[in-house]
C-alpha cells in the first residue's frame, strides 16, 4: 500500500482511506469490525468518519457510526497504528449539538463528543465538515453573496482548533467541501494568528466531478494541502450498477432517495461511456474509476467506502491497478466532451 504525507504534519496515510459512513445504517456493529480489520489487514491506515455519521443523517442514529468504530479501537493493542480523522458538522443539521456552529464552544463540545464515542484520547486529523458561511458546497452552483449572513468567523474557529491541539485532542486538522477562498484565507490565517496549518482539504472527486482540478489543485501543490477524495465512485454510479434505470437490492440510490447528484441524464451519459471504456479494455468500471483517482498527483487519500465484502475487495484491488496511457485519454475524451456534468 502506498503512503502519502499529510500536509506537512509529519503523518503518513495509505493512498486509499476507509469510509465508514454506512456504519449504523447499512452496516451493524459487527459487519463494521470486520471491514476494519479487513482494510487494516491490507494496508490501510488511515479511516475517516464524522460525528453526523451514519448517512442519511438522523436524529436516531447520529453518532453511531463514531461508536462503532470506537468498539472496534477499543479491541485493539495499539491506538497508534491507525490515522483517524473525524469531522464537525456545521450549520443546517439541528439535531446535533442543538443546532451546530463551527465556534468555540462547539467546536470543543463536538471534539468530546467525538472522542468518548471513539474511545480515545486524540484523533489524528479534525476537519471541519462544511464552512459555516455561505458558499458553494454539496453541488451547489452559482455564489451568492448575503452582507447580512450570520458566519461565524474563520479566525474564532481556527483559534479553537489550536486550543484543541494545543490540548493534545487533535493532531491536525483539516477542510471538507471548501473553496479555494476558504482554503487560502485559512492558510492566510495560520501565517497571521499563529495557529495550525489546514492539512488537507476533503472534497468530491470522481470521473463525473473533477471540479478540484479548478483552482484547488494549484493550492494542493503550491501549498501541501493535498485532497482527500470522497465520493470517488459517485454514490456507486460509476460502477454502471444502476445504468438504464436499474436499482439493485439495498444498494444506496435503491434505498434513499436524497442520493440524487449522480443520477443526472447527464450524468447517466457519461457514466455509460466511462464503463463502456473499462469493459471494452476488460476492466471492472469501479476499479478503474478509483484507479482513476488514485493516480492524481494532487490526491492525500482516495475514500473507499462499500456495503459488503465484496466491494470492499474490489475497492481494495484498485491499489494494483496503473491506467495505462490508451485508458487515460479515452477518459480524457470523454471529459471534453462531458465535464463534470455532477459538480
């Protein structure tokens, strides 16, 4: 398993991640466990979660994806032997921490939280879910500016960051469905106010959303603060499961029907493409797709996430596989001609 840098924190993470957002939803307790030691087993280090985990976010099940992984941690003889990161959710989900803002005093309140549900004493990397401003996230298009909104600002939360590292409940911490604004302000604000650098920036990448390689990916390079790339198969589209309307049997877009940014008639023609490129190269379209991410220069850590152990094992098996050139521009033709049709 290949490792890449985290930031400049001096951490090493595996090129894939566990997802564990179907924890507590889709998975149980002990299907939770045994993907742990599965990913472990195979290389992985590094399993990213969030306190609103499982997905769809409910009142009743908030938090128990954190648990879950916490039962796990507490089985094993080293904590040190795994990167976890988890997230704070920020406004518009008011069933956690009573309608939850990225300030002091939530941010320290969602840190213990966290860290009792988890069953240890730090985790490795702290993101902040989504920003506590207005902006452009979760598919959104077109910025409009509010003068009157009510943000908290960057400089109170990147303030109670450092209070959290400085406490020793957090290593580093990181960004999720950010801006290139949001990214340079906060870098802007660690040379300013002497708090820690964002490590890392979490953010959609796949074969139908490539928006990261506008403007984002300058600053993943010119200033170490690589992607950590979730969605990397779109909600399971890319693996060509549910082209011609097809809705397999407890599969996500089967079960939930929020799950609508991938299902675009757009998006359908260009997912038929993509697996019609890995089938006609015999390739499996989910392999290749996270292949596909894997190779971005700009990328920390691609997100695997799946359901059962046979997904898990084909995600797992991306790691061996190198696109060859032939493979990359017949990807690259059909970008030109459909970009990014699920920003």
């Amino acid at each position: 398993m290949q490792t890449r840098p985290l930031g400049n924190t001096g951490i090493e993470v595996s090129r894939l991640c566990l997802g564990t957002m179907t924890f507590g939803e889709q998975n149980s307790e002990s299907e939770a466990h045994e993907q742990l030691d599965r990913a472990v087993a195979f290389g992985i280090n590094f399993i990213d979660t969030a306190e609103m985990y499982p997905v769809p976010p409910r009142p009743e099940t908030q938090g128990r994806t954190e648990a879950y992984i916490g039962s796990w941690l507490k089985t094993r003889t080293s904590r040190d032997d795994v990167i976890i990161a988890t997230k704070a959710a920020g406004p518009g989900l008011d069933h956690i921490r009573g309608r939850p803002r990225l300030t002091r005093k939530h941010l320290h309140q969602a840190i213990d939280d966290s860290l009792a549900r988890l069953q240890t004493d730090y985790v490795d990397l702290y993101q902040l879910h989504w920003p506590d401003r207005r902006s452009n996230f979760f598919g959104r298009l077109g910025y409009v500016h509010d003068e009157e909104e009510d943000a908290t600002p960057l400089e109170e939360t990147l303030s109670a960051l450092k209070e959290l590292v400085d406490a020793g409940k957090v290593r580093a911490i990181g960004l999720s469905n950010e801006t290139p604004w949001g990214v340079m302000r906060c870098l802007q604000l660690a040379d300013s106010l002497g708090v820690p650098r964002v490590a890392s920036v979490q953010n959609p990448y796949n074969l139908l959303n490539r928006s990261f390689e506008v403007g984002l990916a300058e600053i993943a390079h010119r200033e170490g603060v690589g992607l950590l790339a979730y969605s990397p198969l779109g909600f399971g589209v890319l693996s060509g499961k549910y082209l011609d309307g097809a809705r397999p049997s407890n599969a996500r877009l089967t079960l939930f029907e929020r799950f609508q940014r991938y299902t675009s008639s757009q998006a359908e023609e260009a997912t038929r493409a993509y697996v019609a490129i890995a089938r006609e190269r015999g390739l499996d379209p989910a392999q290749m797709a996270l292949a596909f991410v894997n190779s971005r220069p700009f990328l920390t850590s691609n997100i695997i996430g799946a359901t059962t152990m046979e997904q898990l094992e084909s995600n797992l098996e991306s790691e061996f596989l190198k696109l060859d050139d032939d493979v990359l521009e017949a990807i690259e033709d059909v970008h030109v001609r459909l970009s990014n049709p699920c920003p």
